[in-house]
C-alpha cells in the first residue's frame, strides 16, 4: 500500500492540512537549495503545494511532481497554470522515472504515510544525478504538533480504543529522532544534515480548527467519522473545551514542528 493517508476530498485536505504545507515548503525549498535551470521532482504532491512555490522560488527548468491520490492528482491539474509543471499519479515506490534524471527531489509531508519509506528514498535517490540533492521533511506528531496532540490526548481520556490509533499517528515512519537521517545514510546518501522547521497554524475559531476532522478528513478525521452518535458528540464539546481553554472561542495559533532532512547523491 503506497500510502496510508485517509483522503476524503481535495477540498477537505486544504483546509486540514494543505493550507499548512504551503506554510512549510518554502522552508523546506531553502534547506534543499535550488539552482537556476534545475530539474526538480515532487514526491506526493498533493494538491500542489510544494510544486507551485517551486515555481514561483526560481528559474527552473522542469517541475515533475507525483501523487498516489487520483484526488490530489486531478485537483493539482485544475490549479496548475505553469507550462514547466507536469502532473502524474505514481507510486512513490515505484518512481516513473529513468536514472539520474533529476537535479533535485523533494518530498513534502508524505514519507510518514509510506509504509516503505525507505524504498522510497531509495527511489528518490534512484532518480536523482549524482551530487544532486534529496530532501524531504515530516511533521513530528509526537513533539512537534500540539494542535493534533490536543484532540488525540482529550479523545483517548473518553474512549479506550483510540489509544492504539494514537500510538500509530504518534509514531510513524520517520517521526523519531534521528530515524529520517539514518535512513537517508543507509541509502547511500552522502553529508546527510537533519534539522527541525517551524511554522505557526493559525485557526480563526474552533470551527476552523475542527471541521475538517468532523468531515472525516485525515487519520483522527476517520475515527471520528466511526464514532457512535452519542460518543461523537461528547467528543465534539471535549475537543471544543480543550481548544478553547476556558477562554471564549476565537482565534488560536499553534506552534508546529516538521523534521527536515537532506543528503547528497553519490
């Protein structure tokens, strides 16, 4: 299975998660490095986020960019109005590309959701020239992603069966310090530098914060969407008075942490 991630609509994800990663590429881009004229290749685009602030960093010469998601895929497509920008749907394990075709890879909030990661950073490595870059970076849901670790810590005080799901988002591939960089090291990469990226997510009320995962969006999103009436909607006001903290409803800014890591191609 190429990817975990529970996809319920383009739309959807924007607002649980893709308004976010538009926060986090540029910082991502700047750790990577770019050089004009570059072929750069986007591993699980998603809707684009990665791909379109490529294109507006640089003069480069091709951005590829691949997703597993028809979804993301097709919604990607309609955004797009670079002609440098190619669009495909692939498998992050199975990249559709010769050898040493690209100057860059880079891949966005996504390895955590590939069961075989390191198949993918293979991959990635596979497809990129040698002295040529690799980057990638994952959010840390264990240390660095208060907002999500608010709703898992306040649904598993209602609900016993949500403490083995939290232990899976906590987690993931990738998300353990250090883990990203050793398996960029065992790849083969060469002067492997890990580092953390910070953003702020800012949400304008406890709606903002909460609809995407009450439309089923996402890892919680689906569990939420399984609840019964009655559990679901002591879950809703828990949430909600976790969020607001005793405060009245507005809005709230959290801190939110990716690991990053880069390696050389040899």
């Amino acid at each position: 299975m190429p990817s975990s991630f529970n996809v319920e609509s383009a739309d959807g994800y924007e607002r649980l998660m893709g308004r976010w990663s538009k926060r986090l590429a540029p910082l991502l881009i700047d750790f990577a490095g770019l050089a004009d004229g570059a072929r750069v290749l986007d591993v699980g685009c998603g809707t684009g986020s990665l791909a379109f602030t490529l294109a507006q960093r640089s003069d480069l010469r091709e951005i590829s960019a691949i997703d597993y998601s028809p979804v993301f895929v097709e919604a990607a497509k309609r955004a797009n109005t670079d002609p440098r920008i190619t669009i495909q749907q692939g498998d992050a394990c199975a990249l559709p590309f010769e050898d040493n075709r690209f100057d860059r890879a880079m891949s966005l909030l996504v390895l955590h959701f590939v069961p075989e990661a390191a198949k993918a950073m293979a991959e990635m490595a596979r497809v990129v020239r040698p002295d040529g870059v690799v980057a990638a970076a994952v959010w840390d849901h264990y240390g660095g992603m208060s907002n999500m670790r608010m709703m898992w810590d306040t649904v598993v005080m209602l609900d016993e069966n949500a403490l083995p799901l939290r232990r899976k988002y906590c987690f993931q591939p990738m998300m353990r310090p250090g883990e990203m960089k050793a398996c960029f090291i065992a790849q083969g990469l060469a002067e492997v530098e890990e580092t953390s990226l910070l953003i702020r997510m800012d949400y304008l009320s406890f709606d903002d914060y909460w609809q995407p995962i009450a439309a089923g969006e996402g890892p919680l999103g689906k569990y939420v969407a399984g609840l019964e009436a009655g559990r679901r909607k002591a879950v809703d006001a828990a949430v909600r008075a976790a969020y607001e903290a005793g405060e009245p409803d507005g809005p709230r800014s959290f801190a939110s942490v990716a690991w990053a890591c880069r390696g050389r191609v040899v």
